[in-house]
C-alpha cells in the first residue's frame, strides 16, 4: 500500500469522524427520543393487557358455548387464542391437597394456584376453622407469550397431575402440577411442604419452553391478590396492625398505609412480600429477587367481612430451558416471633430474611427492651405454666421488683421536697409573687444547701418509660394470647366486655365503642387512686398552677379509659396488676419513713455545709444563669 492510498483513508476516516460528531444527538433531542421510547413502551404494555383481556374472553365463550361444532374447528380456534397451550385451555378443576400437624394447603387444577390455606391449631373469634383464604379470596397467575404472539395467564390455564402426592423419608411432601402444550414443551408448578412447619417451598420447572416462547424470554409477569378476613372479635383494633409490608433485597423493610388505600412501586429488587393481618400472614419469598414491584392495599367496608384487598405485581427471573428453576418459599401462619426468628437460625446476617419485623414491637429503645428482655422472660413463663393470666402477673412483679429502687428513690426525693414545704411557703410568703424569678432562685438556693435535687424524682420515672411503652406494644401483638382466657376475659387478646349496647352515641361509639372492658375500667379506678396517693405526697404550689396540674393529673385516667377500652385486655390486666403494686408500694415505703427524721437530716446536711464551699452541679449553674438572665430581662422591660 503506497503512501497516498494510506493518506486517503485516513482523511476517509477523519471525515468520517467529524460527520459523526457533527450529527450527535444534543441532550434535549436525546430526552425527546427517551420520551418516545417510553410512550412506545406504554403502547405496548397496554396492548398486552388488552390482548390478555381479548384472549380471557374468547377463552371465556370457548369454554362456555353450547355450539355443536366438530372438533377440528374447535381445536383451530382455541389453537388461535391459545396457541401451543391450547392443550390446557379446557378442562376440569380439581382440587389436591398438602397437609402436616399445623396447616392444610388446597390446590385448583384451574391455575396450578393455592386454591386455600388452613391452620389447623387456630380458631376464628366466633370459633369457626380458620381460613386464611379460601376459592375466590386469592389468585396467583404468570403472564405467558406463545411463538404466534398470544399473551395469556396460567390462571386460565389447566394443570395435569404428574403423579400422586408423594411423601419422602423426612415426612415432606410434594405435588407436581403440569401445564402441557401441543409439542414437547412443559411448565411444572412443584410444591413441597415439610413436616410440621408453615413454609411452602414453590418452584417453577420447565422443559423446552423455549421452543413454545419467543426467542429471549428471561422473566415472567407474576401477579399475587388476596383478601384478608376478619378473624378477630375487635375489627378497629385489627385494622389498626393490617397491611402489606415487604422487604428489599438490600435489607430495608416498608410497609402500606394501614389506616386508607396505598399504591407504591418498590424502587429496587424485592426479597419479600407479606399480606398480613393482626396475627397472621401469608409471605411470598423469592429465592432470587422479584423486579418492578408495584404493591397495592385497598380498605375494605366494615360490612364484607374483609378488612383489606392486596394485590402484588412483578416480574422474575424464569429460564424457558429449564437449566436454573424459578423458586419461592411462601408462608402462611401466624405472626409469632419465635416461630418466625426460627427462619434465621444458622443464616449469614446479610441473608436474613428478618420476618420477625412483621410483629411491631416498637421502635428504637423499646423494640429493644421488647426483644432482649420482655420477650424472653414471656417464653421462659411460657415453658412452665399455660395459663397466661398468671404469666402476665409474675411478669409485673418481676418488673415491679426489678424498679423497686428507682420507685424508692423517687418516694424519697418526693419526700425530702415534701417536708421543706413550710420553709417554701416562708419563701413565697416573704417574696412577692410578682417577683417570680428571685422567688425561684431562693427555692433553688434553699433545695442545693440541704441536697435536694428537683430532678432526682423525675429521673426513675423517666427511666421507668421505655419499659411502659415497650408493653404497649408488646401485648397487643403477641398472639400467645390470642383466645387465652382469665377469670372473665375469654381472649386477652382483644377487649373483655362486661357491658354492651348497640345504640350508637356520639363522641362516645367513636372513640369509646359499644362496650365496657371491665379491665380498662379497673385499671382507671387504681390509675385515679394511685394519682390521689401521689398527690397527697407532693408538694403543691396553687400559686404555681397547683390546682390546675391536680385536675390535670385526674383527668388523665379518664382520659386513658377511652384509649384502652378497645385495646388487649392483657394490656389493661397488666396496668391494672402494675399499679395496684405501686399502691401498695407506696403505702408500704410510706410506712417505713420518718418524715420528722428526714427533716432533721436534711437540716443537719444545711448545717454541716456551713462554711464550705461546694462547688455547683452543672444543672444548678444553668439554672441560676437562666434566673439571672430573667432578672436583667425584667429590669430592662421595667
């Protein structure tokens, strides 16, 4: 090659080059064909549903019509709807069955699907077997594309048996149900439940699907509904914990409005999904990942006996091969935390399927306390008596003596401020009231020369709060005691009424219901005695808003009363239990303390610190900066 011929293509290549760049996209005109190329997309999305749309209906008059036809013509017909599947359009639905010691699976022939899940150890509130769903309540399908560009769903389609349901040596057993199609080409929908546990394992098998499905198909559109009955005798209550929660791959977990309608699309893979109830649930886990997960929560009216419809929509990984299977585990029990923890026994922490998330035992502080202390404590009762009224009894007493010195202390604090008081009445006697800040100051002067620390009595019952609040949500969800039974409360589970009507009232049926939980109404009665105790014990100031903080502190039982009447009876119990041991307490601590002898000890420390110079608590100097500053401001606006 001679030296013009290589300067020949190498201006070739350089014009070349410069037309390329000078024909380059700007980024408004990239964007422009971005937009196109998402609208062609949506067309034909929306051609797909309408072609399965289409198809459904032809299949629907097919199967329906009464025509005598010969069977050559229907086979072309069903062929032109069907396709390669056109095999399974027709059929009978048949129902197969997998059960062990705690649930019972039925299978439709119609769909390869769960057709119902019972769990044989719980009951409904009305004492009926409970259902999780059962026929219609639930549907589960995948959207197939045939070679003659049919779109149609496995839950129009009929499965065949491979053979009867078989049981290995671990006393697992499993059902086959094949889809067939016109050539050699099968999907098989494998389902195997072990012994004595709750979790379905599902897998999707195929065997020269590539052959009946367009070239490059590497997922599937998977669709999942259900409706959630009503299962407990407190409807309010058991909306209040029902909704869709799932968890990403990378470990976060959200959830669905619980309280109205919610749509959210999950912005990246998703390693599970859960449908869930008070204290149930129905869990679809990917053994992989589920993609472009739009999840939806409808509220359902009080009159239909479902709480909400859920419904799920994504796309997984499927090899038409038949090299690599599709797999999910799916979950249908109860919302126990044992039972669910079990699944990450032995589990790398990154891999963990974290399903004890679904029971709401609070967040930060007391979701701790719930899990490393109330918890266990609960199991280890659990092991050694079965009736939970008492279980709950030894737990309040073992947390009573556990706060026994943070109570004492608080009494003691009390009363130090207690016995000062005619020496805070000399103070406000002598000073004017309009002169609040030097008021103030002199009564933190007198508290700091005997000891006496305002904070010191509001500390344990501020440390005492994680403990309350973790309770709070701890009895509610903990479906131990579901259907337990006490004394007159038959579930402490949900509300124990002793007293109903079904006239409505207003402001009181909204808030209050149409019953009287004699447990809430015990639990008020203590709350208002203990607030009395406690006030007859602390010092008081009318001038200082004394008498509006004591009605205050009387109506707050009230108030608590609306709140806990629908609320677990288990709950109420424990407040009730909780309480009545302060009383007690208190009565107890007071007989035990010379008040007279306190006083002189307080007084003597005065005396001892004559002459001395202690250096102030950090508190105490923010505090007599913050007097000083309210002085200067006061002089200043005089």
């Amino acid at each position: 090659m001679d030296k013009n011929t290589i300067i020949g293509f190498v201006i070739i290549a350089l014009i070349i080059i410069g037309f390329s760049q000078l024909n380059k996209p700007s980024e408004e005109e990239l964007a422009i064909q971005k937009r196109y190329n998402d609208s062609i997309a949506l067309v034909e999305q929306n051609r797909i549903e309408s072609e399965i749309a289409i198809n459904n209906a032809k299949a629907s008059v097919i199967a329906d019509s009464t025509i005598n036809t010969d069977t050559t013509n229907t086979q072309v017909t069903l062929s032109d709807a069907f396709g390669d599947f056109s095999v399974a359009a027709k059929g009978e639905e048949k129902i197969y069955t997998l059960e062990n010691e705690l649930i019972s699976l039925n299978f439709n022939s119609k769909g390869g699907r769960i057709y119902s899940a019972e769990l044989k150890d719980y009951k409904t509130h009305d004492s009926l077997p409970l259902f999780l769903f059962d026929g219609a309540e639930s549907s589960m399908g995948f959207t197939l594309v045939t070679n003659n560009n049919r779109v149609i769903n496995t839950s129009d389609l009929y499965f065949e048996p491979v053979s009867d349901v078989s049981t290995d040596s671990k006393g697992n057993k499993s059902l086959t149900l094949r889809l067939k199609t016109t050539g050699e080409g099968y999907m098989d929908f494998v389902y195997t439940l072990p012994a004595n546990n709750y979790m379905l394992s599902f897998d999707i098998k195929s065997s020269g699907m590539n052959k009946v499905m367009p070239l490059g198909t590497n997922f599937l559109e998977m669709q999942w509904a259900s409706k959630v009955r009503q299962q407990e005798k407190g409807r309010k209550f058991e909306d209040r914990y029902s909704t869709v929660e799932f968890k990403y791959l990378a470990d976060d977990i959200e959830k669905l409005s619980e309280s109205k309608n919610d749509e959210k699309k999950a912005d990246s893979k998703v390693k599970w999904i859960a449908f869930k109830d008070q204290f149930f649930s129905s869990i679809l886990i990917a053994n992989d990942a589920m993609n472009s997960t739009t999840l939806k929560s409808e509220v359902k009216p009080e009159d239909s006996g479902y709480l909400k419809s859920y419904s799920a929509n994504m796309t997984v990984a499927y090899d038409p091969t038949g090299k690599e299977p599709t797999g999910f585990r799916m979950y249908f029990g109860p919302n126990q935390y044992k039972i669910l923890s079990a699944y990450d026994k032995g589990i790398d922490s990154d891999k963990k399927l974290r399903l004890n998330k679904l029971i709401p035992l609070g967040w930060g502080i007391f979701g701790w306390v719930n899990q490393f202390a109330i918890i266990p404590m609960f199991n280890l009762f659990s092991r050694f008596m079965g009736n939970f009224g008492l279980i709950i009894l030894l737990m309040t007493v073992v947390i009573k003596l556990v706060l026994f010195p943070l109570t004492y202390k608080s009494y003691i604090s009390s009363a130090k401020m207690r016995v000062l008081k005619p020496e805070i009445d000399e103070i406000n006697a002598r000073i004017p009231a309009d002169k609040a800040a030097e008021r103030q100051k002199a009564t933190m002067d007198l508290y700091s020369k005997v000891g006496v620390s305002p904070m010191s009595g509001c500390l344990p019952t501020m440390l005492q709060m994680p403990i309350l609040f973790a309770l709070f949500s701890f009895f509610p969800s903990a479906i131990e005691l579901r259907q337990e039974s006490f004394l007159w409360a038959t579930d402490l589970s949900t509300y124990d009424s002793i007293l109903s009507w079904t006239t409505y009232i207003p402001i009181i049926t909204p808030y209050f219901g149409n019953h009287l939980s004699l447990f809430c109404l015990l639990m008020t009665v203590t709350s208002i005695l203990s607030t009395k105790l406690n006030m007859a014990t602390q010092p008081t100031n009318d001038a200082m808003g004394g008498n509006m903080m004591k009605w205050m502190m009387y109506l707050m039982p009230v108030m608590f009363m609306f709140m806990f009447n629908s609320y677990a009876s288990g709950l109420s119990y424990y407040y009730f239990i909780s309480t009545l041991i302060t009383v007690i307490q208190t009565y107890a601590i007071r007989a035990t303390v010379d008040e007279n002898k306190l006083l002189a000890e307080l007084h003597a420390k005065r005396n001892a610190k004559k002459g001395t110079t202690k250096k102030k608590s950090g508190f105490m100097e923010r505090l007599e900066k913050m007097q000083q500053e309210q002085q200067k401001a006061l002089k200043n606006k005089k």
